[in-house]
C-alpha cells in the first residue's frame, strides 16, 4: 500500500502551488517538495491517485480533480 503521508503531501502540494517547472509544481524556488522520495514512489503514488480519479494527466500536466481536494 503506498504511504498515505506522500498521497497527502501530494495532494497538497497540488492543490496549493502555483508555479511549474517542466511540469512539476515547485515552491517559489523551484524545488520539488518531493525531495526525499524517490522517483519510483513518486510515480507510483501519482498512479494510485490516477487510479482513484483525484488527479488527471493532461499529458504535460497533473490537474488535482474536485474529488482530491
């Protein structure tokens, strides 16, 4: 089962920023918030949060739906 605190902090992070940089929401500075996960979590966790239609993918994008706020 994938770690519910990512899942959150995923959601979170989607639903409060508003910069991107090649796709990925950042802090003011640029930098993922996503740090200390590796790239295989990430990507599983955005596919489980796919899979529960929270989140879509516009193909360059993550779009956090009504449903994942």
């Amino acid at each position: 089962m994938m770690g519910m605190s990512l899942v959150y902090n995923i959601l979170k992070e989607l639903g409060q920023s508003t910069l991107n940089y090649k796709g990925v929401k950042t802090n003011l500075f640029g930098i993922p918030k996503f740090g200390k996960y590796g790239d295989r979590a990430i990507s599983d966790s955005l596919s489980y949060l796919q899979s529960k239609c929270l989140i879509t993918y516009d193909g360059e994008f993550y779009h956090i739906n009504q449903k994942g706020r």
